[in-house]
C-alpha cells in the first residue's frame, strides 16, 4: 500500500519523460504466491529534456538484477523509484527481472488472483506492481507478452494482440506468446490466465476485414454472455456507421472477473469486464442491467479509438478518453434506442445521474475541475466531473458545432494525433480548426474555461413581453460560485437550446432583433458573458420560454417560472426532456417549501391532478411516465438548499410519496394493469418502459396499502415476486414490499436468497436492496449492521462491498444520518477495515463525507467528529489520506 505522504502532483510541472521505451519483450512464469517476470526492453534516451537518470516505476516487487545492454549495471531505490545514473546516451536494451505475489494482491491494481485465475488491472498505475516501467501514458511502446504457466490450472492464456505462437513447456505446464503491434501505454497492457470458456463470434466489417469476437467467462457463465456479445457486434457496427471508425484488430476479447474494482477497462484487445457490467439473462439481470451492460460494452469498445488509438499525455487529461467516450457511449445508447421518446428516456436518465452524483461533488469537498490542476492519487479523480461533466462538455461542442461540424471535428483529431498521447487542448482545436468561424471557433479559449474552472454554474433566466411593440426580451446571467482554490471565476460559455410557447400551448416562431425572418421555433442562444439580452421580435404572445432543451448545458437554472406556465410546459413542450424537468420542477418547489418552511408536506389538487393526466396520459410513453412520476432524487434537493437536513428532506419526500400513493390509487390500478409484458423477454424500451411503470405502480399501491392496512396488494405483490418470468419483475415486487416494511418483506427476502445464494450478482442485489431499504424506526440501519455477520457477506469482493456498505452510505440517507451519529461511526469503521484491504474502494467510501460542512447539526459536529477520528490513524493509505485532508481542509 502507498502510505498517506504521497507529494502532490500539478498539472503545471508536466515535463516529458527523460527516456523513451520503444518495444518491451515481457515473460511470466505464473504462479499465484510469486510470479517471475522477465521484461527485456528497448530503450532510448529523449534528447528534447536535460539530460538525467533513468527513473524507473516499482511498486510491492522484489527486484532480483538489471542490466543495460546484457552487463549488470549499478542502481539505487528511492521510495518506489529505482534510478539508474549511468544509462547509456546511445539506444539500449534494459533487462529487469523481479518477482510480485498476485495472491497477496487484495488492491486488484496490478497482477492478481481472482477465482484461482490470473487477471491484470493496470489503469492507472497498475504496471508498475508488476515491473519495473516508466509508468506513464506518454511513454508508448510495442509488446510482446510470453506466458508460461499450469496446463490445467491455467488452460487459457491470454495478453494484448495476436496469439504469435503457443504449446507444451513440459508434461503440467504450457506457454503462449502475444503481439501487439499497436504501441500503446503500459495502463492499456494486461494479461488472463484461467480455466475459462469463450462465446465466440466471427464477423466483417464494412471495411472487409474479418475479425474473431471472444467473450471469456467460468464455466456456467457461457449462457449469461449473449447480450454482451450482441451489444459489442452493435458497438462495433455503430462506430464505423457514426463516426468511421473501424475495427482495427484481428481478434477483440472481452473477459470477466468477478473481483474488479470499477465496471471495467479498455486493455487493448482484450477488454477486462467486471462480471456485474457483463454478464444477463432474464433470470439473473434486471433491464436496467441489461441496459448498462450494453451501455458498458459499447463504452470499452469505444476507448479503442478515444483513449487507445490516440491517448492522454499524462493524467490531468483523463477526461479526454473518458468524456469523449462517455458522450459516445451515450449517443450510442441513445440511437440503440431509436425512437424520439425512447431517445428523451436516455437522455434524462444520464442527467439526473450527473444531478446525483456531480452536481454534490462540484459543490463539496472534492470539487475539480473537468482537467484537475493537482492530485496526490490519481485513482481519487475517476469521477463524475471527469466522466459525466466532461461528457456534457463534449455535448456541448456538439451542440454549438453541429452533429455534421463534430464528426468533421472527430476526423481531423484522428488525421492530427492517431498513434500519439495528447491533451485536451489539442481535442479542442481539432474540433474548432474543423469549423472555421463557428459558435465554437470564435469563443474557443473561453469555452474551454469548462477545463479549467470547477464548480456548477448558477443560470439564471427572466423574461418581459412588449404586447405593443410584440417583443420578447430574455435575459441571461450567469454567476459561478467559488470553489477549493477558486475563489473567483471568469463567465462561461453557456449554449442555452431554446424555444417559446404560448400560454395555450402553441409554439412560437424564433425571430431574433435584426433578422429578417424567424429561424424554426427550436434555436441555440449562446451566452458568454455574465449577462445578457436577447430580443425576440414579432412574438404574437406573452410567451413561456422553454429553456435549457434536452439539458444543452451542465448548469442550475433559475427561470423563475410559475406553477402555471409550468404546467404549459408539463403539457405542451414538444421537447421531452423539459416536458419533464417542467414536472420535476413541479415537485421540487413543493418539497424545498416544506423544507424550508419546517411545515408537513400537503400537495395541492393542481398539481395532483396534473400527475394523474401525466399517468392517464393516452399518448404517453410508460418508461417517460415512470420518469415523471418518480420524484426528484434527495441529493439533488440537497443541492438546492444552503444547509442540509438529511432527515427533513426524506420526510418531505416520504409524505410527497404517500400522498401521491394515495391520492392515484385507481390511476396506479390501471398503470399496473395496464403495463404488464406478454410473450416474451426483450430489454428493450418499449417493454422495459412497461415492466418500470407497472413496478412504480406496484410500490406506489404496496405502500398505500400499508397506510390502509389492506392485504390485497401486498398478497399481489408476493405472488408476482413467486411466479416472476424475469428478475425485473421479481425485484421490483421485492422491493415494492422490503421499502414499503411490508410483513411479507421477510418471507419474500428469505426465499429470494435461498433462490439464489449460489448466484453472487443476484446475491449483490439482495443485499444492495436491504441496504438502500426506505428508512423506518431505524431497522434498516439496524438490519444492515446484521448483514454485516452474514456468512455471504465480504469486504474484500468489491461488489459486495458497494451492495451493503455504499448501499447505506452513499444512496440511504435517511438510514445513514443519524441523531446518534451511529451512520457515522459505522462508516469510520468500514472505511478503516477496507483501507487495509483495498485503498481504491475505501477511497471511494471516504467521499461520502464530502459534504458534512454544509449539514445541519447534529449531523455536522458528529460527521466531523467521524472524519477526524479516520484522519487520526497513522497507517492511511494515501487515498483516503487525499479525500480525508479536502474534507477536514
Ligand atoms: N478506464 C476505465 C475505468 C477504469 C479506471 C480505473 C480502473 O482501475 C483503477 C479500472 C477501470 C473505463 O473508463 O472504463
Ligand atoms: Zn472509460
């Protein structure tokens, strides 16, 4: 483990690397206690830097000798540094041979052991646990990869590439060797060796190139790999169709693991998959799952191009690879989705992911920006404002470029930098030298403030109508509120997609002052000042603007619209996703009332009535209706508000729920009746939108139930949970009674495990679901202190971690802050026993506390108390060390 004095590292002192490594030729004899491995490799020194030592990456190895060109040569070890003064200026070879324990290896960073097989993970620092490197990005160089291990322990072995040769060492043990004439950095290198079995599937591309598709898996996983491989023959078909970009490989694998620390990772050629992002059937994954794993799939796939073909220059850039292939992987999943509507359910569901998750993280502690300036672990920044902010910055340039402008903008990177590690800056210019005179082109330094300043942007909107003159004047202003190290920021540039209608509903012609005809009634208004005025001219109405369509900006925007011209929207607005933040919007103001006023919640008959026409709503699609009448999520209401009460949040949506509950009863009947599946099992959006609407309506009726003391729906709901088709249904009905503390809760959970105890993801959900368990009297906190003692449960499978530990923590609220600062005390406790475990995963529990300043008390002294009692133990590991010192700074 690093300990917790890691220096910090800063964008501003990137230097080139003082040597280059041209090809490595890498053996291992694979043995689970000590593994040897022999790396030869071709090495020259980079006369663009002063000249200096050989620095060498090792981390938990034993070195046993090296040599520079075949003589033994002397060295030092500076920390996890192995520096040699005298190397050569001419080119040479550099020979390390060492040995690392992959069964010791509970971090799963480097070369481990999961289910007696051998996986790699080496994103982002995870080589240098394996050998000795020049463990950075930029630092590219073509493998050959010689495996020797068991024959029968290890009949598969696998590394990056072309298989180039294999057969028998002697009568137990085997070999394989691996090319990859791609040169690639050292995070993309990993190798698998077990007793695995592989769907396969052979196809041409439009290209004409034939290539061999693999997905590996344990035996008896085979038939839970048939939507990984469909959703990999689309991803492949969709980027060729979308963005030409073919293929480029013999032989593409994808193998699972149960024992991952993320949901997977684009090693070239041989994608390595947490077993959660791959493997379904009807049985075992819940459409959602099955909508991840494609979404995953494609993403990996994706990174072959944006990541692998070009990739980042050092780690500050991570958003390079992961915004660009966010923003793909969501295209994709829209288009896989096809019709308008389905597309409008994509497009809200990623956004109120980034409300949830990196909205509270650029208002907290760890607020970055989408290019962080500084970091002591690079592990702590895979985060939501580098994935999903750094997405919508893509989306961004797409929306002031155009889909055309951005694929012309695509090319031209891939013309400039194919084959090399860049930056952020150098994606920027590609796209704006591919639209001369653009949106884009003509504010490009100032768009890519998105880069470099944190924190979500305050959008603030207000309108006046000149009946007589029929002017419409909008005015935009923007205020971006400081965060860690930023205390003043420059205005950014904000594309505000728009449109207005009439309070009747009817759209409006775009005819801004100075035009001379209007331009369509959907138009992109770009704001890059701190205010600004926006004339509409020949505007026949008082008009309700519609503003921020399909989310075109990652901002909060304050319309200051009213209940009623909210309701206009609600009904009329012919875009989908403000058809839907317009009843979000409707929710949200009556919860932040109670909220803020100390006062129960009561909804009026307005909005009420305007839920049952949604519901009732004949033209409706079912999963946009789920959507709607899903309240808006507790972190965001926290986001809203100036300090934070977890426990008056949760009972102002508790009682918004119920009365909703109540007040639809019949309006759920038919919902649910109305949206059950015949024939059979698809996860696709019309059937899937079906399953979600009918298990709304099914918690929605449970829980009144439990109001009324009625017996029927909760009789319902165990019959559905018995006889379910697929786990969709059986988890919902499940959940519909364990949320509503129904007393059929407790046989249907005993029966769930003994149905499944022999299928760990299963395993996972049932306790994930017991973990995020609307709170009551305190027995869910209670319940998941026991699940702690359960013979299945284990830290050390990060899966099962996250089920029970990040169930509570980070998606329970209610069950976690409590009076008697019992949530806190048991997340110091796990955060301590997962640290010596698994630095990684515990520096992903110890973001939960981000936020504890703007708590209220009780919750506020006692979280801080919590996190001092953490930043007190000597032996942190310099990942949690990171996240503790921002919280407490
Ligand atoms: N690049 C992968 C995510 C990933 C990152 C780090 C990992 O280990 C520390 C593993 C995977 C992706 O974006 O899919
Ligand atoms: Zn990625």
């Amino acid at each position: 483990m690093r300990e917790g004095n890691a220096p910090l590292i800063r964008r501003e002192d990137y230097v080139a690397p003082a040597f280059w490594i041209r090809t490595v030729d890498i053996s291992f004899d694979l043995d689970p206690a000590k593994t040897l491995v022999i790396s030869k490799m071709k090495v020259e020194r980079n006369t663009a830097v002063p000249h200096g030592p050989l620095r060498l990456h090792g981390e938990e190895l034993q070195l046993l000798r090296v040599l520079i060109n075949g003589e033994s040569v002397s060295f030092r070890q500076e920390g996890h540094e192995l520096v040699i003064e005298a190397a050569p200026d001419a080119d040479f070879t550099l020979e390390v041979r060492n040995t690392c324990a992959p069964e010791k290896n509970t971090a799963l960073s480097g070369l481990y052991t999961s289910g007696g097989s051998f996986f790699t993970q080496c994103e982002a620092e995870g080589f240098r646990r394996i050998t000795y490197f020049l463990d950075r990005p930029d630092v590219m160089a073509v493998y050959t990869v010689t495996l020797r291990a068991d024959k029968t322990k290890y009949p598969v072995l696998l590394s990056n590439g072309n298989l180039a040769d294999s057969g028998e060492l002697d009568a137990t043990r085997h070999f394989a060797v691996w090319h990859d004439p791609f040169p690639k950095p050292s995070y993309l290198f990993a190798l698998v060796a077990g007793d695995l079995v592989a769907r396969e599937q052979r196809i041409t591309t439009r290209a004409g190139r034939d290539h061999l598709l693999q997905v590996f898996v344990r035996r008896g996983d085979l038939e839970k790999t048939e939507h990984a491989m469909n959703s990999l023959v689309a991803s492949i078909v969709w980027d060729e169709a979308r963005f030409k970009l073919p293929l480029d490989l013999e032989r593409f694998m994808i193998v699972g693991v149960s024992d991952f620390n993320m949901g997977a990772m684009e090693n070239k050629g041989l994608n390595i998959f947490n077993t959660s992002a791959l493997l379904a059937s009807p049985a075992t994954a819940t459409d959602a799952d099955f909508a991840r794993i494609e979404a995953i799939v494609a993403h990996e796939y994706f990174h072959n191009w944006t990541g692998n073909r070009v990739t980042c220059r050092d780690w500050f850039q991570l958003s390079l690879k992961e915004g660009l292939t966010v923003f793909r992987d969501q295209e994709f999943s829209m288009d896989m989705a096809a019709a308008p509507s389905a597309r409008a359910v994509c497009r809200i569901q990623d956004v109120r992911q980034l409300r949830a998750m990196q909205f509270p993280e650029d208002s907290g502690a760890m607020a970055h920006p989408v290019r962080p300036d500084s970091y002591v672990e690079i592990n702590n920044f895979y985060t939501a404002t580098v994935y999903d902010k750094g997405s919508e910055v893509v989306r961004m340039y797409q929306t002031l470029v155009g889909r055309a402008g951005f694929e012309a903008g695509m090319k031209l990177y891939f013309e400039r930098h194919d084959g090399q590690a860049v930056t952020c800056d150098d994606f920027a210019q590609a796209i704006a030298d591919a639209n001369p005179g653009s949106a884009l082109a003509t504010r490009l330094e100032a768009f890519k403030r998105w880069y470099s300043q944190a924190g979500t942007p305050h959008l603030k909107a207000r309108g006046t109508y000149d009946a007589t003159a029929q002017t419409y004047t909008l005015t935009l202003s923007q205020t971006n509120p400081p965060s860690p190290g930023q205390d003043s920021k420059l205005a950014q540039v904000i594309p505000v997609a728009m449109g207005l209608l009439s309070h009747e509903g009817q759209v409006l012609p775009l005819q801004l002052q100075g035009e001379t005809e209007p331009a369509g009634t959907d138009r992109v208004l770009v704001l890059d000042q701190s205010a600004q005025s926006f004339v509409f001219v020949n505007v026949t109405a008082d008009p309700v603007p519609s503003l921020l369509r399909g989310f075109s900006a990652p901002v909060l925007l304050d319309d200051g619209l009213t209940d009623a011209e909210l309701l206009v929207l609600l009904k009329h607005d012919t875009d989908a996703f403000n058809r839907w933040e317009a009843g979000q919007r409707l929710s949200l103001n009556r919860i932040l009332a109670a909220v803020r006023s100390g006062k129960p919640l009561v909804l009026d008959g307005a909005y009420i009535e305007a839920m049952r026409s949604l519901l009732r709503h004949p033209q409706l699609d079912s999963a946009f209706k789920e959507l709607a009448l899903t309240l808006p999520g507790e972190a965001y209401i926290a986001e809203q508000l100036e300090v934070i009460d977890p426990q008056a949040i949760h009972a102002a949506v508790d009682a918004a729920q119920n009365q909703l509950a109540h007040a639809l009863r019949d309006d759920w009947v038919a919902a649910f009746e109305g949206n059950q599946v015949s024939g059979g099992y698809q996860p696709d959006p019309v059937q899937s939108g079906k399953r979600s609407l009918a298990n709304l309506a099914l918690a929605m009726l449970v829980l009144d139930a439990k109001r009324s003391g009625d017996t029927v729906w909760p009789g319902r709901a165990y019959q559905r949970f018995k006889d379910a088709g697929n786990m969709t249904d059986r988890l919902g009905a499940l959940s519909a009674l364990v949320n509503a503390h129904a007393e059929l809760a407790e046989p249907a959970l005993a029966r769930f495990h003994q149905q499944f105890k022999d299928e760990a993801l299963v395993v996972d959900k049932w306790f994930a679901l017991q973990g995020r368990a609307a709170e009551r009297d305190g027995k869910t906190f209670a319940r998941v202190r026991q699940l702690l003692q359960h013979p299945d449960f284990s830290l050390k499978n990060p899966n099962r971690a996250r089920s029970l530990i990040f169930s509570l923590c980070m998606f329970n609220p209610a069950a976690f802050h409590r009076t008697d600062a019992a949530g806190y005390v048991f997340w110091a406790d796990q955060l301590l026993a997962l640290d010596a475990i698994n630095p990684q995963i515990a520096g992903r529990l110890a973001r939960v506390m981000d936020r504890w300043t703007k708590l209220a008390e009780p919750y506020r002294s006692a979280a801080r108390e919590a996190i001092v009692r953490v930043a007190a133990k000597a032996e942190l590991s310099s990942d949690v060390r990171e996240i503790i010192e921002r919280a407490l700074a």
